[in-house]
C-alpha cells in the first residue's frame, strides 16, 4: 500500500509565499519530533539544517537572485534613454552653434556688401539677413570697410534651452591703397 504523504511537505508552485511557508514548515517540523532530534541537540541547533534543506530543494538552486536579470534590464534601458536624451540636447546645442555661424558670416558679407553705403545701412542689412537665418543680431561695427558681426541664437530641444552666439568679420583681406605698391 502506497504511504500517503504529509499535506506539510506538499509544494504548490503557484503560491509565490511558497518559500516563506515551507520554511515555516520545516521549522514546525524540526520543533515538533523529538524522536529525530540527538540528545544534545535544540531546535536551535536544527535550524540551520532544516533551512539548508529548505535552499536545496529550491526552484532556484538556493541562490534567491530569481527576477534579477528584470531589475538590471530595467536599469540598462534607463540608462540608454538618458544618454539619448543626453546625445539630441547636445548634437542640438552644436547644430545651432553651427546656424548661428553661418547666420554671423551670411549676415557680415550681406553688410560687406554695402560698405560703401554708410554704416547705418551696413547694420540694417546684416540685421535683416540675421533674422532671415533664425538668429538676433547682438552688435554691428564698422570700422573702416571691415564689418564685424556678432549674433545670438537659441537652442531648443524638448524641455531644454539654452543660447548660442557667433561672431563674424567681413571685408578685404588686406587694406586697399590708393595706388600700386
């Protein structure tokens, strides 16, 4: 005849407590035979035994690290769209740097051009062609037939902003004399 088995040993796998009350379990079991105790022995001292026959009849091989892999994906993925979010703010803050600059010498060549005209007219022509490329022009100075240019632009990219600025100089590379030589 088949012996029946004790209902306190039974494992059911779909209680995740099901660790926490087999060790229950066992402890109830060291604390209530005395026929499978030594003499010299306590139910404090078969603890440990009860418990290490606990971790070898784990699911998971007794090392408790079951959902871990969950907790490091978790981090992984945090940390990729951080350095995401951290690579468009800067390759935004650099491709406005870059507009900017291009807007400062489109804007220095556009006021070159008019030199001749005054500096008044000079100004109102860069100014004109800096807000046409997105940036605010900060200051215009012509000294001589040489404009130097300076604007200021925004960065913005989602919930971040910030400012960049350039500067630009236009005019001959070497100074017009009145005659050969």
């Amino acid at each position: 005849m088949p012996r029946s088995r004790d209902p306190r040993r039974t494992r059911n796998f779909g209680n995740p407590l099901d660790e926490i009350g087999r060790a229950a379990t066992i402890t109830r079991l060291v604390r209530s035979r005395p026929d499978r105790r030594t003499p010299a022995s306590s139910p404090r001292q078969d603890l440990p035994r009860a418990l290490n026959t606990l971790r070898s009849s784990s699911r998971y091989s007794g090392e408790g690290d079951g959902g871990v892999a969950t907790v490091f994906v978790c981090l992984g993925v945090a940390l990729v769209m951080a350095m995401t979010a951290l690579a468009i703010h800067l390759g935004a803050a650099v491709l406005a740097r870059q507009r900017a600059e291009t807007a400062a010498d489109l804007a220095a060549l556009a006021g070159a051009a008019r030199v001749l005209s005054g500096a008044d007219l000079v100004c109102a022509r860069a100014t004109e062609v800096a807000s046409a490329n997105g940036v605010t022009v900060d200051s215009c100075v012509v000294r001589g037939i040489d404009v130097l240019i300076s604007v200021v632009g925004q960065v913005d990219a989602g919930p971040l902003t910030g400012t960049v600025s350039a500067r630009a100089r236009a005019g001959p590379v070497r100074r017009i004399t009145d005659g050969p030589g």
